[in-house]
C-alpha cells in the first residue's frame, strides 16, 4: 500500500474512532496530511481525495475485523 494512503487511512481510522474534542482534533491532523499529499499531487481534487481515502478505509477496515483475534495453536 501506498505510504501516504496508509498514513490517510490510519488518520481517518482515528477520526472515525474519536468524539468530541479529541475528533475535532484527529479531523486537524487528518486535513493536515490531506493538504501534505495535495501539495505533492496538485493535480488532484480535494474531494476526489478524501472519497478515495474514505473508500479505502472502508476497505482497510473490513481487512482489520476479518483478521483473526489470536494465532491458532500449531498442530
């Protein structure tokens, strides 16, 4: 995956996980690295972006509920 994809995704995970003051603060940071990765890919739309990311999160965390809890035994 890519690095700044990865650091958007984990971003908008706490977002998503957070209420009050500490997502107001998450949603900061998250903007930040948005504003990070669209001055490196100007040619980009901020919208088309953050879908993209909101998407790939989606995808992201359905992988994390779909992992299994503990390592099963060896046989």
């Amino acid at each position: 995956m890519n690095k700044d994809l990865e650091a958007l995704i984990l971003s908008y995970e706490k977002v998503s996980a957070l209420r009050d003051r500490e997502a107001e603060r998450a949603l900061q940071e998250f903007e930040a690295l948005l504003d990070g990765v669209l001055a490196r890919v100007p040619n980009v739309p901020r919208e088309t972006l953050r879908k993209s990311v909101i998407k790939a999160h989606r995808k992201w965390a359905l992988k994390q509920e779909n992992k299994p809890l503990a390592i099963p035994p060896q046989a």
